[in-house]
C-alpha cells in the first residue's frame, strides 16, 4: 500500500488528515498480511463518493431485472430479453456493460438449462414451458459499472429444477451472512459450497466473482471452493459479486468452440445462478444489485 505521512490528506477523498482518517485501518491491513493473509490495496476499497456512485448504477441493474421479470414467459425468444434489457438500460441513461464487452455481441447473457453462463441472446432460441433461465445484467452509469443476475422458472417447471434454483439462491443467502469486516472471502466461498455439496450438487470451479464498480470486472477474484480463513481479507469499502454456477451433475463444464462464449456442463444436466453485488460495511454486507 501506499506510505502515506500523517498528516497528508488520507487517499479516500475525506479531506480529512491520514491520521484521523485511515491511518489506523490501514495498520490493520498490515498486521494480517504480516501474517500471511491475502489483503487488499486501496484500488480494490472504494470511497464514499465512488460508492455512491456505483449505488446509482445497481438502481439501474435492478430496475432492468425486474422489467425483465414482469415479462419473461414461454414463447418468448432470447433477443427479446435482449431488447428489453437494452431499451430499459438505455432509457434510464445507462449503457449496458456486456455490449461490445471483449466482442460480446449483446446486452444481456441469457442462460438456459445445460448453459452454465454467457449464453448469447438469439432470434432462434425460444423459451420453453419447463426451461429454467439465468439473465445476467450489467450495467455503466457515468463511468460506474453494476452487475447482477436472477433465475426464472418458465411455466411447469420440474421439482428437480426448481429444487436446483431453490438451493442456489440459498447458497447466496448463506454466503451473504459470512460476508464480515475482517473476515475472508473464503468464509463465504466455504458456506455456499458446503450448502451446495449438502444437497446433492457440484459447484464451478473455473469461473467465480470478482471485484466491480469502477471497472467491469477487478480483484478481488471470488471462488466458491475455499475455506474458512483463506482468500483476501474482506475489509470495508471492497465491492464484489456473490455469483456461484452450481451443477446437478458435475462441475465440468466446456466452451463452445463456435461462438467462443457459451459455457455448457459437460453431462449436459442443468446449472443455475444467482448473483448478487455486494459492499462490505463497517458492521456486515450490504446487498448494492440483486
């Protein structure tokens, strides 16, 4: 981290002095790596006015979910969803972040069934009574990135199914709770994965969370196979998504070698996701999109 003197202007944008400000939190830090821990430097912990900022972004992410919730039915193609998500985002002054994302050719990843992620809305792909279906919205707002996800159950959806959507959000909900000032990513990765290996299913290995607001995607990186005490020490001011893939079968999954975009499971059984953005505060978690 950065050596500031104590009586410099601390490097959150207080105004206030280092020693008055961050100082003592900054020591803190120290002392766990010292230790040996994983921590954070000060381009992963946001300040107030970046918070705030990022707050208007997610009103805009949930604010798209929920049109794309009071919508969604049987019948209806992917680029619908599409479209929706495009108008809504737009309409509300903000862009959406996977357009363009690396070459990602949409606005929103429309996932279902064996579709792990990234799933690529289409004209030709149609929801199904029986499908279950992950829409992943991202979305900038003067600069400030957001980004959650939710699954829906189109129509007479299976109990194995629901069962797998059901537990998954539980999972998130489990790992929520773990999310402390001075605890560990880990925590939380531990406690949605025992949830999810409790029930039956298996959880994505290769693509985790990560660290967003000021960019799409920062650090911290976040698994969902860790344990307790390990991974980076979460401290107040982090932002990151809560997102794991959890698998009726197992936890291969593979690319699609044409579109270079879409995950699949490698049984081909179901995967469900939720995901959720949340702030590490001085007493907890604070859920930003969902």
């Amino acid at each position: 981290m950065e050596k500031l003197g104590r009586n410099e202007p601390c490097w959150c944008g207080s105004g206030k002095k280092y020693k008055k400000c961050h100082e003592e939190f900054d020591n803190k830090i120290e002392e766990f790596e010292v230790m040996g821990h994983e921590v954070p430097d000060h381009s992963i912990i946001k300040t107030p006015a970046q918070i705030e900022a990022i707050k208007e972004s997610c009103k805009i992410n949930i604010a798209v979910l929920d049109e794309v919730a009071a919508k969604i039915h049987a019948g209806m193609t992917t680029q619908e969803i599409d479209d929706i998500v495009y108008k809504k985002t737009t309409e509300m002054g903000g862009i959406p972040a996977t357009l363009n994302y690396e070459g990602y050719p949409k606005s929103v990843c429309t996932s279902i069934n064996e579709v792990v992620c990234h799933g690529i809305p289409s004209d030709d792909v149609v929801l199904k009574d029986g499908d279950i279906v992950n829409v992943d919205c991202s979305t900038i707002l003067n600069g400030y990135f957001s980004d959650s996800s939710r699954m829906f159950c189109i129509g007479d959806v299976s109990e194995e199914k629901r069962k797998l959507v059901e537990v998954t959000k539980e999972a998130v909900e489990l790992g929520l709770k773990e999310v402390k000032p001075w605890g560990f990513l880990g925590d939380m990765g531990e406690a949605v994965h025992e949830h999810a290996v409790k029930n039956g299913y298996s959880v994505v290995r290769q693509i985790g969370g990560h660290g967003v607001g000021l960019e799409f995607h920062e650090d911290p990186w976040v698994g969902y196979c860790s344990k307790r005490g390990e991974d980076m020490l979460l401290v107040p001011g982090m932002i990151f998504t809560i997102e794991p893939m959890i698998n009726m079968g197992t936890d291969k999954i593979f690319q699609d070698e044409n579109d270079g975009w879409t995950i699949y499971t490698a049984d081909k059984k179901p995967s469900a996701q939720w995901e959720i953005m949340v702030l590490v505060t001085e007493d907890g978690a604070e859920v930003l999109s969902y």
